[in-house]
C-alpha cells in the first residue's frame, strides 16, 4: 500500500508542489519497475591502456567449468558482441587486446577470421586459469586507430608457456603457408596443390578442406623433428568433417605408419589413432564410421600419459579406449602431415583447428574444450564500457 501524506495550511506552495511530484514518481515506480539487466561488472582497476576508448567484459561462468583448468584456450563468437563493437575496431581488429579483470594482467589471444562488415570472427584468448569456483572474467579492449597488430607471444602458446606445440586454425587462403598461433614461423603447414577455393567455412571461423587426391600441407621433417616430437606425454587433436569415408589420415606427426608418432586415420571403415611404438592403439581403440556422418563436424583428441593412449570424440572418450602403450616411442624422419601421410593415404574432407600439446589433457579438459568451439559454452557478453 502507497501511503499518501497528508499537508497542513503552513506547507508552502512550492513545497506542496515537490511531495505531489515526489508521489507521483513513487506511483509510476510501482506501475513500470525498473527492469535491471546482469551484466559483467566494470573493473575497479585501472583503465589497462589510455590509449584504448572501451573495453567489453565477457564472463565464463564457473559452473560450465568442472575442474579448474590453467592456461586453456577459450573461443569467443565475435558475432555475440553489440555492432558498434565493429564500428569502433580496425578492420583486420589489429587495435583487440585482452585484459584480465584486473585490467593489468594482459592474456595472449589469436584472433581468427574477422569480418567487420558481417561482424563475425572469433576471438582465441589464452586464459591463465579458467576457475570451477569463481565466475572467470576478461577485458577485450578495443578502438585505437593507432595500434599495431597484436604479436601473439610465444611463450603463451608454445612449449615455454602453455605446452601448444603447434596450433593452426587453417583460417586463411590454403595457397599460403598456415601459419601457427605459437608464432614459430618455423612450424607453418606448407600447402601441396591446395587451390584458394579450398578455405571454407570451418567449425569455428574457417576451415581447410581435401580433395582426397593430392591435396595436403606440411611441416618439413627438420622443423617436425626440432618443434613438434611430444616427450613423455602429447596430446594432438582437430575437428574433422569428411566428405566421404575411404581410407584417408586425417593428420599424422613424426610418423609414416601405425606404429610411429602420433595421428589420427580413417581406415577399413574405423576412426583408429596411430600412437607409440606399436600398433595396439590402432588396433583396439577403434570407433566405427557407420556411427558416424559425412558432412558433420566432429572433434576428435588423442592423448597418451606415458603409459596409455586415449581417444576422445566430441568431448567423450571413445568406448574401447584406454590402451596400453608404455613402450620406447618410435619417431620417423617424417614431417607432420595435415590430409595424408607420407605419400599416400589423402583424406577427403575438411579439417579445423589441428594441434599438438606437449601433455596429456585431463578429459575434463578435453570436454571444456569441445564446448567452447561447439558454441555451447553459455559465457556472457557485458555492454560497452567507456574509458
């Protein structure tokens, strides 16, 4: 109940005035309430770089997160962000940068595939600590006419920092060397008759796709042997669509064969990863293609901890994995290969966001992982802040 005051002959007729607009605002409240929309909190820090005019907060909910996760890479959807997001960057969004919410602690990211006139892109940062506990929150600064582009530190990416070996998103014309996020140019994939028409849409931003003839990219056996041979553990992954189900490799590192390296093949009608020094990982851990589909994406993980070898799809390990492996691993003077492997074997279909990681992620890293590229991690997008 709204109480309504009552006013005496010595009460001023300006004052009586003020308590009539005072109620009548007190009414309205009650009639149209204020409708208040959640949205990430604006840092108490400092503004991270003078330069930059706003920042927008994005937050990872703690509760899409199982257990705390360091240095993972998340997948922002550029298209979740307001318009005048891509009003306000550069073109090519050289003028993006990433803040913790401290707005001092910078986070390496790639940015992959942007768009300003669709306003699409994706943006890769490389959070510090994705917590199961807290809400995570980043900064993504952006509008300063006079920035360069970032230059992705290596030691984020790269085997000094988070482990990533190799990392190509194969988000560019596939005439081109493919370059790594690690920033080794040393590890860009070498094209071998790909044609520009064979950059298409990817699972996240673009993809790369094989005509399962000739069709496949490289790193040269030198730089494989220095960069990308994993020690006493790996992880190696990418999402793959096939156009058809005939024997093809997918990817193969440091390896010609079953029993070399790492890799992930279609063969006699089975997804089979090619692991260690022997072929029982190929043999027994086993997913048959008539579960699945041509023309749909599918993320598929290889790990081995030094005495198992495992295969994950679309976030689940697979169920005839685990398979011991604890033997002396056997590496190939052999490049690593996206699309085939040494001289034969050509996949047809696409791939997206190969990699290789120098440990073995936990499976509820693996299925973190999946979720932020398959879109169906529910983070928020906060409107704009203003410097």
């Amino acid at each position: 109940m709204i109480h309504m005051p009552i006013y005496s002959s010595s009460v001023t007729a300006a004052s009586r005035a003020a308590r009539l607009l005072l109620c009548l605002f007190s009414l309205l409240s009650y009639a149209n309430p204020v409708i208040s929309y959640s949205v990430p909190a604006a840092s108490s820090g400092p503004w991270a770089d003078a330069n930059y005019d706003h920042y927008i907060a994005v937050t990872l909910p703690d509760s899409e997160v199982s257990e705390t996760q360091s240095n993972i890479i998340t997948s922002i959807d550029l298209s979740d962000f307001p318009a005048a997001f891509f009003t306000d960057i550069q073109a090519d969004g050289d003028d993006i940068r990433v803040y913790a919410d401290d707005d001092s602690t910078p986070i390496p990211f790639a940015i992959e595939a942007i768009d300003t006139g669709a306003q699409t892109g994706w943006l890769h940062p490389c959070v510090p600590s994705l917590s199961s506990s807290t809400d995570t929150v980043i900064h993504v600064y952006f509008s300063y006419a006079s920035a360069t582009a970032y230059a992705t530190p290596e030691d984020a990416f790269d085997a000094t920092g988070a482990d990533y070996m190799g990392i190509w998103f194969l988000d560019t014309d596939p005439t081109a060397a493919q370059a790594s996020a690690t920033g080794v140019a040393a590890i860009d994939a070498d094209p071998y008759n790909m044609e520009s028409g064979d950059l298409v849409t990817g699972k996240v931003g673009k993809a790369i796709t094989f005509d399962g003839s000739n069709e496949y990219l490289s790193v040269p056996i030198a730089d494989t042997t220095t960069y990308l041979r994993p020690d006493t553990s790996f992880t190696a992954g990418a999402w793959f669509q096939a156009s058809d189900f005939t024997d093809g490799v997918i990817f193969q590192g440091a390896g010609s064969s079953t029993g070399q390296g790492y890799g992930l093949w279609i063969w006699s009608s089975q997804l089979r990863p090619s692991a260690g020094s022997g072929s029982t990982p190929w043999n027994n851990i086993t997913e048959p293609t008539s579960a699945l589909s041509t023309g749909t994406w599918y993320h598929a993980v290889i790990t081995w901890d030094g005495s198992n070898v495992r295969m994950y799809l679309d976030g689940s390990e697979v169920a005839d994995s685990p398979d011991s492996e604890t033997g002396d691993w056997s590496w190939a003077s052999q490049p690593y290969f996206l699309g085939r492997r040494e001289s034969s074997g050509y996949y047809a279909g696409a791939i997206d966001h190969a990699f290789v990681h120098d440990d073995c992620f936990s499976a509820a890293r693996i299925a973190i992982e999946y979720k932020f590229q398959n879109s169906s991690f529910a983070y928020t997008v906060g409107t704009i802040q203003n410097q």
